[in-house]
C-alpha cells in the first residue's frame, strides 16, 4: 500500500494534483492513481483526464476526441490507444 494517510488526506492531495494537470509527467499521474487505489478512493470523472495505457495527460493536445452512436472516443497520439465513455442521453 502507497503511504499518504487517511482518505481525507488522500483526496485533498489527488483534488490538489489534478488542479494543475498541465505539464504533469506520466510517472506522477501513475503515483497519484496507485495512492487513490492503495487508499481505496476513487478517481471518478478525474481517470477521463489522462491515458489508461501511457498515462499521458489528454488535456496537452496529445488526443483527438470523436462523437460516434452516443459514445466520446479519445485517441491517444503518443500510444494510439482508444477510450470509450458513453455519453448522457439526458
């Protein structure tokens, strides 16, 4: 288990990190998604911010992001790798 404390604590440093995401390397985003998992907190809406496969940030110009059949698809220029999130019907 990643040390960072409690919960709490945990989720104001993740809240704090994802603030200021822009220049963030890969290996930071990786350390921040194994103390959320060691401490059992969720990421929410916070893991459509980066890559699942490379962990490069997507808000650096690093993807193209496509509308298709109610679904946002986001490509990953540094690994080609594709996320798929199902949009609201509402």
């Amino acid at each position: 288990m990643v040390k960072g404390g409690s919960k709490k604590v945990v989720s104001e440093k993740i809240e704090l990190f994802f603030e200021k995401l822009l220049g963030k390397t890969p290996s930071e985003i990786k350390k921040i998604k194994r103390m959320a998992m060691g401490s059992n907190v969720s990421l929410g809406t916070k893991k459509k911010l980066f890559c699942k496969k490379c962990f490069s940030a997507f808000n650096s110009g690093d993807s193209e992001i496509r509308i298709k059949k109610g679904f946002k698809l986001v490509k990953c220029k540094k690994c080609d790798n594709i996320s798929k999130w199902k949009l609201n019907s509402s």
